[in-house]
C-alpha cells in the first residue's frame, strides 16, 4: 500500500479512532484495566509506580498484594519498608520503590490530608514521581486532562512524524501544543496496546497496521 508524503496531522481524530478499532481485541495496560473497576487516585498513584520497567501481570500481582495491606496513604505510611519489599517483589528496584512508596505516603498523609494530590505541579513534589506518573495520575485517577507520554507515545508519534522529538518529556510538550485536548486522556492507553501489539520497538508489524498508508515510518528499518 502507498504511503501518503507527511503524516496528515489535520485527521489524528480518524487515526486515533481507527487504531481504537484495531486494538479493541489486545490487551489493555493494567492501569486502564484497574480503573475500569476502581478509579482511586491512590490506586493510580502505587500501581504506576510500581509498573515502572515492570511488567504489567508482575505490576498487578504487586499491586493486589500491597493493596491487600494498606487500602490509603494512612495505611501505607504505617507499614514497614521490608513488609512493603516482600509484598512488591519482583517488581523492578522493588526495594528503592518501597522506600519511596512508604515516603509518598507520608507525605501525602503530612501535607496533602491524605489525598492525593489532583494537579501535576503538586504530585511532581513527591519523591520519586515524574511526569509519566504524574499525568497518569491526573487523568486515569481525577479523570482530568493530561497527556500521558512513555516509551510507546514517544516512538510510535515520531514513527508516524506527527511530532519530532528526543525524549518523552518533549514529546509531551509537542503533544500538549499539537494534539486536539479532546485525545489527551486516551492517547496513551491506546498507544500502549498498540505499540505493545503491533507496532513494537524493534521489526513492528507493518503489515497489520491499520494506518500503514499515514505513517512515515521513522527509524523503522525492518517490520514484518
């Protein structure tokens, strides 16, 4: 199939909702999964950062377990950092994350009341949060507007030459400045599928890709 020359930034709308088609019989990440069923900022808030170079199953085996535990910052804060490293193991660097898991909650109870902080300025105060997680927070737990960027929004948005970027943080501002606001909250749920279940970092499935005729394929040098 041709290409088209440029990736037509004027119909993201079709695009979006077209990959939405694609990726309605792949497995969704587990936060968007956890949220169907309970949108707690404080379940967003662990569970991403427990997700962080994890993946999802060994992130949802993590979460229920400490959940199982402490269900508010006030619970987490109490809990030993060992009770929390062998409730969260084998996530990866499971032990720095107890501590700042247990940090977090401290501060949330010291500070913030007990609630989770509702904007991105106010959660990138926590130790060991970063704008991934901020956002993830912010519109997967407030069900508020922010965009979400990690490995997969970065690289299939550069494939495609919808933004021209080198790090997600950029790639976040770039969206924040071209994406409609009405794509910000979903774009990575549906990224995440996408690029786990077609278009991979290395020899993506070309051939499967509904929007094969749009993407500019940047930085693909085999597909299948």
């Amino acid at each position: 199939m041709k290409r088209t020359e440029g990736f037509p930034a004027e119909k993201i709308g079709w695009v979006l909702r077209r990959l939405k088609k694609q990726v309605s019989n792949l497995s969704v990440p587990y936060l968007e999964h956890m949220v169907r069923k309970d949108r707690s900022p404080f379940r967003v808030l662990v569970s991403c950062i427990l997700s962080l170079r994890t993946q999802d199953k060994t992130t949802s085996e993590a979460s229920e377990r400490l959940f199982s535990l402490a269900e508010t910052p006030e619970d987490l804060a109490l809990l030993p950092v060992k009770e929390i490293e062998k409730a969260i193991y084998p996530v990866g660097f499971y032990r720095v994350k107890a501590r700042n898991l247990r940090k977090i909650a401290r501060e949330i109870v010291t500070n913030y009341n007990g609630t989770v902080p509702d904007s991105i300025e106010e959660l990138l105060k926590l130790d060991g949060v970063g704008r991934k997680t901020a956002n993830l927070v912010v519109t997967l737990g407030w069900n508020r507007p922010g965009i979400c960027v990690d490995t997969h929004v970065h690289r299939i948005t550069n494939r495609w030459g919808y933004v021209k970027t080198k790090t997600p943080e950029e790639t976040e501002f770039a969206l924040r400045e071209k994406l409609p606001r009405r794509y910000w909250k979903e774009i990575n749920g549906l990224l995440v599928a996408f690029g786990q279940g077609i278009c991979k970092p290395v020899s993506p499935l070309c051939s499967r890709c509904c929007i094969y005729e749009y993407c500019q394929r940047i930085g693909v040098k085999k597909s299948r």
